[in-house]
C-alpha cells in the first residue's frame, strides 16, 4: 500500500504568492508609506498585499481541496481557513526560517517540480511555462517562489515533526481491535496510474504518445518505481501524488479497466490501455477480497490513520516551541490564532518630520518603516 505520510502536509498550510522583504521609498529624506505591515516575524515582515493574497486564495483553495463538497460545505471551511489565515502566514515564515537554519537547500527538487508541471501541461520547454504562468497574471518568480517555501516547509516537517514519530505494532492492533467493522468491505482494489492523454491530437502524435507510453510500461517492467515515473511522466491530475486514484469496487469503473485490474494482485501492473482521452497503465497497490480485511492488509492504513490524528498536534506543539524562541509581532485588528501568552503587538507610530538641526546632526542611514493605521 503506498504510504502518503507527507503528501497531506502541505494542505495544512496556505499557498501563498508573496515575497517576504520590506520595501521602503524616500522622499524628500522622509520615510514614506508603502504599503501596511500586518506582522513581523523576526527579520521578516507580512505585508497588507500578502494576507490579501492569501484571503483572495482560500476560495479557490477550497474548492481544489473539497471538490465534492456543496457551497455551504465550502463557505463553512473558507470562513474557518479565514480565521487561521494570518496563523497559517506565520507559521510558513517561521518553517521557511528553520529551513535556512538547517541549510535545506531544494533547489535541485524545484527545477525537477517544474519540469514535472511543464510535462504535465504538456509544454516544451521551461521557458513556455513561464509564459503560461504568466499569462494567467501571476510573476514567474512569486511563483518559483510559492514552489520553493513550499518544498521547505514540507521538509522541515518531515525532518524534524514527521521523522521523530514512532507508532508501534501495540498501538495498530488496539486502533484494529477497536474499528473492525471499517475493515468488513466488499472486494476492492486501490489502483495508481500512469496517464497520458491524447486529446486534440492527429493520429501520427497519438502513435508518438503510444510509444512513450510502451516505453513506460517496459520501464516498468524492468523495475523502476511506479510512484516515481507517475510523479515524472504522467499526465493526470494525480501525477503529484505518485498517480494515487484511491479504492473502487466493481461496478465503479469501466469494463475495460475493471476487466484489467481485478484479476491483479498487490503490485502487479496492467499492459497499456487505450482509452477515448489517451493511454493508462494501472498498478493495483492494494487487492481487498470481500469481507473482514486481516490486519496485514491494512496495517498500513491503520499507521496513516494514527499518523494523521498526532501530526497535527505534534507540528503544533513544534510550532509553538518556535515561537516562543522567535519574535513575532501582530498589528492590532489582525488574530494570530496560535500567539503565545504575552505576546507583543506592532505599536503603530505616526510619522514625525525631522527638525532643521536635527538633519544636519543626523549621518545618513535606513529609516524604519512607519505604520500607516
């Protein structure tokens, strides 16, 4: 079964498009507002335009998450992720500055995540993604740079949250013992693929896409990591999650592909399937025959289960360490649902000019930023 311990992270923290620096204009030897400060965070600072960045987000956010969900059920979680967004802001800042601690560099894995995305799209070249980013109105670098924090954060947590987690064999069969009648199932199998499509193409690009596709396949078979060349190759929506299509029953898919998959076992592989929009080649990751499950076929759910329920409090409790270690500071009108007891609020100043003999006294240098309320 494939073990997704941290491919769920990311969705506890919010995507957000926004450079980190603060900016400053002088006019007249004068500081002059930019833009308002909503928090700082050691040497960094959360700008008005970030948290408007990240409000304008959670809808789409939601709606990428919980695509079956009714408008309520999605205005229900926006209004609870709105609630958390400056937490969530925060918490990225303090993850990426870690990050920098511990000399994590993901430079290598961000030009591989990028040329995974131009594949997916089905683009040439490095250069015609960032057109096409760009062509939806978003900064090729914001978006690099969305990417990178990303991978960062998610490293962090993996390394010193995830990778510090011990679930024993006790623990699974007291979580088993307790939920026997979630494992009592009719036959299933939990299926990955590799996918790539042949819309809009003529009938000599569609052969192209038959041989890469064979050519995949004879990889396959030669023994390199299905979840890796889904990940590289495939052409799905699933491709970032190594081609994981989750559990059906029969009757759930076509014909053509419940003929091909139920008569496999755990890790076995279809042959190429044409389909009307291109070519699959499924890997059956889990066979589930009907009725109670022995707890060796689902072991491993059941560690995915408990990791999940102590992931959350875990990054909490190491998110709160760092803040007590850290200095973060909240404008006041705005909530960090995570503060610490005692916590300090950016006191907002108003700009006062400089006397004529103050100037002359004064050697040149970099003046704060001043709130504008």
């Amino acid at each position: 079964m494939k073990n997704p311990h941290f491919l769920w992270i990311s969705s506890l923290f919010l995507a957000i498009l926004a450079s980190f620096g603060a900016r400053q204009c002088h006019a007249q030897a004068k500081p002059v507002v930019v833009e308002q400060i909503v928090a700082r965070v050691n040497n960094q600072i959360i700008t008005m335009s970030d948290y408007q960045k990240g409000l304008a987000g959670l809808q789409d956010e939601v709606e990428h998450d919980c695509q079956n969900c009714s408008q309520q059920e999605i205005a229900n979680q926006v209004a609870e992720r709105r609630k958390n967004l400056l937490r969530d802001m925060i918490d990225q800042q303090l993850l990426i500055e870690r990050a920098k601690d511990m000399d994590i560099s993901v430079e290598t894995d961000l030009i591989k995540r990028l040329d995974d995305i131009r594949k997916q799209n089905n683009l040439a070249t490095l250069d015609d993604l960032e057109k096409a980013v760009e062509g939806q109105g978003i900064v090729w670098e914001d978006y690099k740079n969305q990417l990178r924090n990303s991978m960062l954060t998610q490293e962090v947590i993996r390394k010193e949250v995830g990778g510090r987690m011990d679930i024993g064999n006790d623990e699974v069969k007291k979580y088993y013992e307790a939920h026997k009648q979630d494992y009592n199932r009719p036959e299933q199998v939990e299926l990955a693929e590799i996918f790539l499509t042949t819309e809009k193409l003529g009938p000599e690009e569609m052969a192209a896409v038959h041989t890469r596709a064979d050519d995949l396949h004879n990889r396959l078979v030669k023994g390199e990591d299905f979840t890796a060349l889904a990940k590289r190759y495939s052409q799905g929506s699933t491709a970032q999650d190594g081609g994981d299509l989750g559990a059906f029953e029969r009757g759930q898919l076509a014909k053509q592909l419940e003929d091909a998959v139920f008569g496999l076992q755990r890790g076995q592989f279809t042959d190429v399937i044409q389909t009307k929009t291109g070519f699959e080649i499924l890997k059956v990751e889990e066979h589930y025959q009907a009725g109670l499950q022995p707890l060796d076929k689902v072991e491993g759910e059941i560690t995915n289960i408990l990791y999940r329920q102590k992931m959350e409090p875990a990054l909490r409790q190491y998110l709160a360490q760092m803040r007590e270690e850290s200095y973060v500071q909240v404008k006041p009108g705005y909530v960090d649902t995570a503060a610490v007891p005692g916590a300090t609020v950016i006191q907002e100043v108003a700009p006062t000019p400089d006397t004529p003999d103050k100037k002359k006294s004064k050697k040149k240098s970099s003046s704060p930023v001043k709130i504008n309320g």
